[in-house]
C-alpha cells in the first residue's frame, strides 16, 4: 500500500489503528467513496441489465432495417446509425479502458471519482459485468482493492 508510520517510518501492510513497531497512532487517509459504501443490489442489476437491453434494441433496429423499413425511411435512418453508432462504439471503448484502470481505483484513494455507491454499483456491473461487477462490490465492502480490474484491463487490451 506504501503507507507508513508517520513516528517510526515502519511500513504498514494492514489497516491498523496502531503502529506495531512504536505502537504510535496511525493517521489514515480518509476514503470518501468506502466510507459510505453500500452495495446496491437495484443499481448492480440495472447496469447488468443495461448492456443487455441495449443489444436488443440494435437487434431490432437492425431487423427494422433489413426487413421491414421502405427506401424511403432507410434513406432518413441510415445517415443517422452512421454516426451514432460509432459515436456511442468510441464511448463504450472509452469507458471499458479508463473505468478498471482510473476510476475503479480511485474509489480506494482520498479523491473518489464517484462517492454515490448507486452510481458505483450501476457502473461496476455495467462495465464489469456479472464476475466483475459483482467482485469489484465485494472488494469495495471489504475495502480491498485487489487486482481484478488490472486482470480485466489486460483482458480487454
Ligand atoms: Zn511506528
């Protein structure tokens, strides 16, 4: 963790009131984001449902398209899917990179990207999933950070 002492200079492994070497108190730093960490069972199962929801809807879009649309309504739609949907492609991408690397970790530092365990949870699950989603929940309740999101990160690379 590369926390030490501040009397004796004794690395700290653990979280601990006191120092073991000069038995001195330990100032923590003070984690935002673990300190009113909920899990929220409704926003996890909205971001797992979300990505979900969303494959569907394109599936239909694209059933519309193919089978079901006239020139003329492919003529107004067309133009408009091809640039929302590599629009909405870089920001899923976007957010697949940078939530396991910056903002996942930063819930364990002094400045929380996100504070509302709502929002963190919906987001846990929608970028890590159901495996991910749900131990990146437990790690915050246990305020471990672990290694997980760098093993999704690499997985994703
Ligand atoms: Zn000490």
């Amino acid at each position: 963790m590369g926390f030490r002492c501040g009397h004796c200079g004794e690395q700290i492994e653990q979280h601990q009131p006191h120092c073991r070497n000069c038995t001195a108190t330990l100032s923590w730093p003070s984690t935002p984001a673990l300190e009113t960490w909920k899990t929220s069972i409704l926003f996890s199962a909205l971001g797992l449902l979300c990505p979900a929801l969303a494959v569907g809807a394109l599936f239909l879009i694209f059933h519309y398209l193919f089978i079901a649309a006239s020139p003329e309504a492919l003529s107004v739609v067309r133009p408009i899917l091809s640039v929302l949907i590599p629009i909405l492609a870089l920001a899923y991408i976007v957010l697949l990179l940078s939530y396991p690397s910056k903002v996942y970790p930063s819930y364990f530092s002094e400045k929380p990207r996100l504070r509302s365990a709502r929002q963190i949870s919906f987001l846990n699950c929608f970028v890590g999933g159901l495996v991910f989603g749900l131990l990146w929940n437990r790690n915050l309740t246990r305020c471990e950070k672990g290694i997980s999101n760098y093993v999704l990160f690499a997985v994703i690379i």
